[in-house]
C-alpha cells in the first residue's frame, strides 16, 4: 500500500514555527478566519476550539446541569474540534490513533467511560447524559466527502497547553493515503477571555 | 448469438448509466442508506399528543433528529419550515424530533425560528440513541415500508430547489419522474 503523508502543523504561537514549514498552513493572528488554531488544505479543515471553565459551565448550566455536574465539568479542558471533510473522498477520523501530549508526556482524553463512572456517582438524569453525549467527539467517523463534524474532546484541566498530532486514513477502504495534522503548544484557558 | 450477447451488453450498460445517473442527481449530503428497517420511534408532541412511526406506514417521511443548542440545528430549522410550506399538501411526511431538551427550551427556541412547527420530545434522548444519528441535526427519509432508504449529512438547505425537487420526487416511479 502506498501511503502519501501529508504533514501540516498549527502552533497558537504560529508565525515563528510556521517559517521553518513550507507546508504549514494556518495564519498569524490576522484575519483569523477561525475561532481558534487551525488547519486547512484543499482536503480538510481542522480547527481546534479550546473553552474556558466559566464558558463551558454556562453551557451546560443553560441546559439545566445540576450543580453537581457543572463542578465536575468545569475541572476538565473542553476543546471544540471542528473537522470538515473538503475532498471528494471518505476520510476517516479514528480518536484512539490520535496522540495528545503535555509537557512530553502522553495525555489521554476523559471519554465516555471516565463521564459514565462520574454521572453515575452524582446520578445524573438521563436527558443531561444524552445531551452531554451529543456535545463530545464520536471516537470514529467516515465522513462522507463535504461532511463536518464538530463536537468537544475533553482533557484533563490540570494541563495548561497541549499537542495533539492527528491521523487521517483516506479512501472508502482506508488504502487511499494518510493526512497528519500537528496542533503545538494549544492553551487550556484558565479564565474567560477578557472582552 | 453474438447479437444477443451485444443486445445484452448494451443493456446492461444503459441500466448501469441510468443508475449511475440516479445517483448522481442526489442533491449535495444526501447519501443512500441500505434499507434497514427504521427502529421504534413513539413519542409525544409538544401538546402532548401521541406519535407512532409505524402506525404511519404508507408514504414517505421525513425524520429530522434536532437540539436548539446545536448550531447547525439552529441554523437549518427556518429552512425547514420554509420546507414544509412549500412542499405544500405533498404526502411526505415531516416527523421532527427534538432530543432530550425540555418543553419551555423547545417552545422558546421555536416559537422564535420557527412557530408552524409541532415538534415530538424525546425527553430523555433514548429514541435518538435508538436511531444513532451521526450528530445532530440528523436527517432520514424512509419509505412507505418503514426502511431507511436516505439521509442527509448535517444540516441542510432544505427550502433550495434541488432539495424540493428530490423531496417531491421520492415514491414517484422512475419512467414518471421525467
């Protein structure tokens, strides 16, 4: 099988890194087309949207979470990631090959498991776990050419910046090549942005 | 023997065309299904009356799966109204379902984008679950028979023409489809 690696690496920090890539694509901080670090080529879009305790609480605080849950979800890291498919081919996102790192040690996202043990605990209705679970990452997608998926991977909230390196199998079979995608150095913010 | 090997051939051809070109009008994000059976979907509406998906087997629907908290959902459902109103006294019938959000959440959101809608509850998110939409919003087409046969990836235009057409279109025979 012949595989095309295709690397593009993201920094939030970008413009320095991004000189020593001539494959990089993303922007330094003018006309930021995105919400946050990004990733675009003529086959995908990734953009990673990290949220602050107090954003994401008031999320779920709007959806009637009880407090027990909101204390619980405001020690995590949320990250948006949105991922658009732009080809004309199946791209497939596995979660379990991507690699999360922080301060070079191996980081692992709190899936479905660790939120079922702690909804368990605080007996948390099962319209809020429905909903919780249409908030987060399915762990794999085929997504079909032109197709987005956008929903949050959730991180440990002790870490304050993280990376996260992405593989992409391509083609209805998984033969068709592999995409990377290389975020560096992304804030788990601490605090709301100030306005 | 040769011609009827041509003849056969030709045919053959003309049949992998004319499906090839069936599957090319598909309006963008709609995907062909497999025909799976449709799983239970009984719910009750927003003013408390009863729906059974089986009970309304006979012609095509629409299952849109839908959370006001969605983004693409937010933006999708005027269109779906739009929708419904041109589509007209057409029998596709538009089954919306909204997953696992309270009344005065769905009344809100609604009564401001879109107020013709009656909307069924699936106020834990089981049936959702049960039917395992690739994201929300979520869109299935079944057939007369209660087998999944299209859906749609994501939100979409609905009110656009190349949607309306291919909406109206579902159950009407190929030769008439011309």
């Amino acid at each position: 099988m012949r595989i095309r690696m295709q690397y593009l690496i993201a920094v939030q920090s970008w413009c320095g890194a991004l000189l020593g890539t001539l494959l990089a694509t993303s922007a330094c901080g003018i006309d930021q087309p995105y919400p946050g670090p990004y990733v675009e080529n003529e086959d995908m879009l990734m953009v990673l949207m990290p949220h602050s305790p107090e954003q994401i609480a008031a999320f779920y605080e709007a959806r009637g979470f009880p407090k027990a849950a909101l204390d619980l979800i405001s020690k995590a890291c949320f990250v948006t990631v949105h991922i658009e498919n732009k080809s004309q081919r199946v791209i497939w996102m596995e979660t379990a090959t991507w690699h999360l790192s922080s301060d070079k040690q191996p980081l692992q996202r709190l899936g479905k498991d660790h939120w079922d043990t702690r909804w368990n605990k605080i007996d948390l209705p099962q319209a809020n776990r429905a909903t919780f679970g249409w908030t987060q990452l399915p762990v794999q997608r085929d997504l079909q050419p032109e197709e987005p998926v956008g929903r949050n991977i959730v991180l440990d909230g002790t870490i304050r910046k993280f990376n996260l390196e992405a593989r992409f199998l391509t083609g209805r079979d998984k033969r068709g090549g592999m995409l990377e995608v290389r975020f560096q150095d992304i804030d788990c913010p601490k605090e709301a942005p100030r306005q | 023997m040769k011609t009827t090997f041509i003849v056969s051939l030709s045919l053959c051809l003309l049949a992998m065309t004319a499906a090839m070109a069936v599957a090319e009008s598909l309006p963008a994000g709609i995907m062909r299904s497999n025909g799976i059976p449709a799983p239970a979907l009984q719910l009750d509406n927003l003013d408390g009356e009863a729906y059974d998906l089986e009970a309304s087997q006979g012609h095509w629907r629409f299952v849109h799966f839908w959370a006001s908290w969605c983004g693409p959902c937010r933006k999708e459902m005027p269109g779906i109204e739009r929708m419904v109103s041109a589509l007209g006294d057409s029998p596709l019938e538009i089954v919306l379902v909204n997953t696992a959000e309270t009344e005065d959440e769905v009344f809100t959101f609604l009564g401001i984008v879109a107020p013709d809608l009656l909307p069924l509850m699936d106020t834990d998110g089981q049936v959702t679950e049960a039917w395992q939409p690739r994201g929300l919003p979520a869109t299935y087409l079944v057939d007369p028979s209660g087998h999944i046969q299209y859906q749609a990836l994501g939100g979409r235009e609905w009110e656009k023409p190349a949607y309306l057409e291919f909406l109206r279109g579902l159950g009407i025979p190929e030769s008439q489809s011309d």
